[in-house]
C-alpha cells in the first residue's frame, strides 16, 4: 500500500507521478482519491478539463476498482483544478 499527497493545478497530472515509479506501469488493485481542496477536482485521462470529467466535490472521494480480470494502472488516471488544490491518493497493488 502506498499513501501520496499530490498538488493539482490548472493542466492535467499524473494522479500518482512517474517520479515515485519513473518508466513503468503502475498496478494496483484499489485505489482512492480524496479532495482536501476547497474546489472541485476533475479526474480523468489525458483529455480531463475543469468542465470535462469526473467531478470530486470538496472533501468527496472517489474508489477506483478495476475489473475482476484487469489490474488497473495508475499511469492511465489524471487531475485537474483550480491551482492549489490538493488530492490525497491510496493505492494498493
């Protein structure tokens, strides 16, 4: 299990940064991501904007399970808000 803070500005980033695991493919088996801003945050893929994506509320969280026979990969989820805002992420792979 691992437990990141990440800052989330106006461009999409990576929901767990390539500098915690730089050049591979991140598994994992459940993760959740909680909004500790005072905004909402928007996460998707590459294409996620401020209007286009899943919409986290201001303390919501979101759990992402993938399929029985899919091991989600972290490298294929981004964020986007307003700057400042800050998600707290925990991944078990």
């Amino acid at each position: 299990m691992r437990t990141v803070q990440l800052a989330v500005g106006t461009t999409p980033a990576l929901l767990f940064p390539n500098e915690y695991a730089p050049g591979r493919a991140l598994p994992f088996s459940i993760a959740i991501v909680q909004n500790n801003s005072t905004a909402t945050v928007r996460i998707g893929d590459t294409t996620v904007t401020i209007t286009l994506g899943i919409s986290l509320a201001p303390g919501a969280s979101l759990t992402l399970t993938p399929a029985l026979q899919y091991t989600g990969d972290m490298n294929e989820f981004y964020a986007v808000a307003t700057a400042g805002c800050v998600l707290d992420l925990m991944i078990c792979d």
